[in-house]
C-alpha cells in the first residue's frame, strides 16, 4: 500500500510530457553541468537586461546567449558597452555567446568579436563547440551562410561526426520553428537536418521575443522521442513579442515576463527551468532523457 501511494505521489510531481528517469546510480557533482541564459538581451529601451543579469546572479554555471547581445539605436551606437556591459558583463568570464542578426549592424560583427575575444569563437564564422561534464555543447551562428554547402554546416557534420555517443544541446539565434512573429525559418532546414540526423537533444534559439518549449521533433518537423526538442527563449531583456498561432509541437509558451532557460545536465538525462524575472509569473520545468548522438543517417 506505502509502495502505491509513493508511486502515485512521483506521478502528480511530473510536469508536462516530462519522462522521469532513475539513475542506476547517484551523478557525481564532476557529471552535473548547468547551463543557463537567453537570447535578445541589451535593448536599452527596457530594464529587462539588468533585470535577468540578477537572476543570473544566483544561478551558477555556463551562460549561453542565443543571439542579439545588444541592440544599435542611434541614441547607443555603441549596446555592447553601454547597455550589455552593465548589465550582464559582471559574468562575462562565464559567458559563450552565438551572434544575431543585430551583431551585423556594422557589417561584421566587429564589436562583438572585440568584446568577447575567444569567448566568441574564430571571426568571422563565430561558431565552436566545448564540452560541459558529460555534455557536447555546439554555438552556431544562423547570420551567415547556412545552406546544405555552407562552410558552417560541413564543420557541423565533422564537429557531431566527432563526438559521437555524448548527448549534445545546441545553441544559435534564429529558431526553426515558433509561435511569435518569426515562424517557420526554411533557411535552418539545412541546420535542423543536420541536428536531427545526428540525433542532438536540445536546440535553443532566440530572435522571437518569447518563451517557447516544443516536443522533440525530427527533421521533418514530426513529433518523435528520438528527434530534437527546441527551446525558443528570446527573453533575455528585449522588448517581448506576443505569442501568435500555436505551432505544431508546441508544448508551453509565455511572452509574459523576461527570463532565463536552465538547463541541468545530467548524464543521462537533463531537467529544464524557465525562471522568471517576476515572482509569482509564467513557469514552466522538466526532465527529460537525453539521447547520444550517433552516426548520420
């Protein structure tokens, strides 16, 4: 009967499609990365970038941004210093950014490649990958040439092609699939191919001012358990989108409150957190398997 009602109470803790595993052992803390962050953080117009660098604050771990660090205005020709900096720039030591689309509005993204040094990759493609515990972690940059016989997408296959049997999330700023303004990007077909053919857990974007959590698809764009699941998390500070048509696959969504993704890295597995700037808004957390990437299909 005490077996029963204990199983019934781990039930009623899952939270959307979640699938709650068990290690056969304990991670030591050597296996347990976390990574957090956003996309679309320094608009100067709003607080919502100092406003996410104070959550920031408390959350340990690497810092991913999907795209546009800051936005260029006439009135701050200069973001990355006088908006971004202030703000999020007391944690640039555990930043890895991905460039935008507002990264190029000089052209070639000197700014950001100056101000982030190494952080930021090679200029001028601004992609690379790490390691993080048990993890693959890819920064792809979708403001440059991404088509099938892209530089970007060849050093992709040969990056995953490389680390084969880790369980991988990528980063980048535009999204393949979302609810807000920005649906649908054909021109990330190339990249999600790529991604789902490999078999890569996680995709985070940006550029859609909103918070977007999806069902794992696979290249087809067809819910699968195996495909990737994608994050939309454009809520690092910049003025917010609404949230139009629901997609196909789209499992939460809230353009209500700036926030970070938190993601735990797990061995085997990874628990997602949205956290809100505003206490008491939209929430949403996770877990789930992760899957090893394998050879291409």
């Amino acid at each position: 009967m005490a077996v029963a009602v204990l199983a019934l109470l781990a039930m009623a803790c899952g939270r959307g499609d979640a699938r709650r595993t068990r290690p056969a052992s304990a991670p030591t803390n050597d296996s347990i990365a976390v990574l957090v962050g956003a996309g679309d953080v320094a608009d100067c117009g709003t607080d919502g970038a100092p406003r996410t660098a104070r959550l920031l604050d408390s959350v340990p771990g690497t810092i991913f941004i999907a795209g546009d660090v800051a936005y260029r205005t006439r009135r701050d020709p200069h973001p990355l210093r006088t908006c971004f900096d202030p703000a999020w720039g007391r944690h640039l030591a555990r930043i890895r950014p991905s460039p935008g689309n507002h990264e190029y509005t000089d052209g070639d993204a000197g700014e950001y490649f100056e101000y982030f040094g190494e952080r930021a990759g090679a200029a001028p493609g601004g992609y690379y990958s790490y390691d993080l515990g048990r993890w693959h972690v890819i920064a792809l940059n979708t403001s440059i040439a991404i088509d099938a016989g892209s530089p970007e997408v060849a050093w992709l296959r040969r990056d995953l092609a490389a680390h084969l049997g880790r369980c991988t999330v990528a980063y980048m700023h535009h999204p393949r699939y979302s609810s807000g303004p920005h649906s649908g990007h054909e021109l990330l077909r190339p990249v999600w191919d790529v991604l789902a053919s490999y078999g890569v857990s996680i995709a985070i974007a940006g550029h859609d001012h909103i918070y977007e959590r999806f069902t794992p698809m696979n290249a087809a764009g067809t819910p699968d358990s195996a495909g990737v699941r994608q994050f939309v998390v454009g809520t690092g500070g910049a003025h917010r989108y609404a949230v139009n048509a629901l997609q196909p696959g789209s499992q939460a969504h809230s353009s209500e409150t700036f926030g970070l993704l938190e993601l735990t890295l797990l061995p085997d597995r990874y628990r997602w957190t949205f956290l809100p700037v505003d206490a008491g808004a939209f929430h949403d957390a996770g877990e789930s398997p992760c899957h090893p990437t394998h050879a291409d299909r």
